[in-house]
C-alpha cells in the first residue's frame, strides 16, 4: 500500500529467494490520496487457507485471497480472485461506514470453519467495535448476538479504480492505454453479496484511543 492509495498485489517470481516479484493486479480503493493529506491506512489479510463456508457456499472461490482495509471511518472488504486461469483480480465487496470516530486499526479473525467472517476495528474514541460479514446468497445463519448496530447489504461495487503506478492523465493515458479512475473490471469472482452488522462494543473507562486490535490463533479478540 503506498501513500498516495494504490493497494498492489503481488506474488513472487521467485518463491524459493523471494528476490524478484511480479504484479498482478492494482487499485485505489478510496482513490488517489493528494500529498500532505493522506489517510493512515491499516490492512488486515485473512490468514486461513480457505475463505469462511458460508462465502464458499454463495460461489467465491476457495482460493480467494481476503483483506480488510481501513481509512478514516471506513472499513473496504476486498477480495482477490483469478477468474479462469489468468491473474488474481482484486474486487471490492463491501464498505463498512461509520460516523462515530476515526479508525486506527483493523483486524480480520482468522478460522475459516464459521459460516461467516469476524472483524474487529479500533477506535480513536476509546471503543473497539467488532464486526460480522455474511454472504446472504448462501446457507449462512448468523450465530452471534443479535443486531445492535447498523446493518448494510449492498451488490459487489465494480473497483472505482484499475490503475497502474505513475498514471498520465487525458491524451497520455489515452496513448499509454492506461486505465483511467472510474473504468471497471469484469464481474468474474466479484458478483457475491456481502452484508455486515455491527454486534458489539467494547470500551474501557479513561477513553483513551485504542490504537491497535488483534485477534489470537483460535480467533478470539485480545
């Protein structure tokens, strides 16, 4: 992740040094960020080897690889997938907004056997705000507490931007065949719904800003 926004996904050309890495895919989640005013931003992998069955199940890919990404007031849930046998695409599935306090941190809870996926986010008023993901196009049934927060489901939105480092703009990019911010990529791998809730809030007394979330191995938040 750079400063100015561009997420790069890369795998490398040689796994057994590491020395050598190819790109395969490239965006601005929340755009191109203007010098001297750029958000933190905190990324968080899905580490399991699998997505959760419940996203399985609604057709993504086992293979997907899953982040979180968090800017501002912000959460994105992107997923990578290669759709047919070309190179892992990266896809915007859902958006998390919240109005109470900046984030600064973000973290996904590992374990791929639950029918949906757990986020945890920490917050400059003090809380940390735990999040659940589902795919309601699957079996999904959510099993924690029951709704206290806002709820959203929205269709994947096409990534706002495929772009590639140092982007010209107008003629020169019309020449160089760069895709400019707003085009879109095909909907292979990045059609599933997502939906998410808020389903609790933990807080300590001095309010204090919590800077930094995790979750242990078995996935429960520290």
């Amino acid at each position: 992740m750079s400063r100015d926004g561009l997420l790069s996904l890369l795998e490398p050309s040689e796994p057994e040094s590491l020395h050598a890495w190819k790109e395969l895919d490239t965006m601005y989640p929340y755009g191109q960020q203007i010098r001297g005013s750029e958000p933190t931003f905190r990324l968080s992998l899905h580490q399991s080897e699998r997505p959760s069955y419940g996203a399985i199940s609604a057709g993504l890919d086992p293979k997907a690889i899953s982040m979180a990404l968090s800017a501002t007031s912000s959460i994105k849930i992107l997923r990578a997938t290669r759709p047919g046998y070309g190179n892992y695409q990266l896809y915007e599935m859902l958006e998390i907004t919240t109005l109470t306090s900046a984030i600064n941190d973000v973290s996904w809870a590992p374990g791929g056997i639950r029918p949906h996926d757990l986020l945890a986010a920490a917050f400059d008023d003090g809380r940390v705000r735990l999040y659940e993901v589902t795919t309601p196009g699957s079996s999904d049934q959510s099993s924690t507490a029951p709704e206290l927060g806002s709820e959203a489901l929205m269709r994947q939105r096409h990534a706002s931007s495929k772009v590639v480092r140092q982007t010209p703009s107008g003629i020169g990019a019309g020449l160089a065949g760069v895709s400019q911010p707003g085009s879109t990529r095909g909907a292979d791998g990045g059609h599933i719904q997502h939906a998410w809730k808020e389903f609790a809030v933990l807080s300590h007394d001095d309010g204090a800003p919590v800077w930094r979330v995790r979750w242990t191995h078995d996935g429960k938040n520290e």
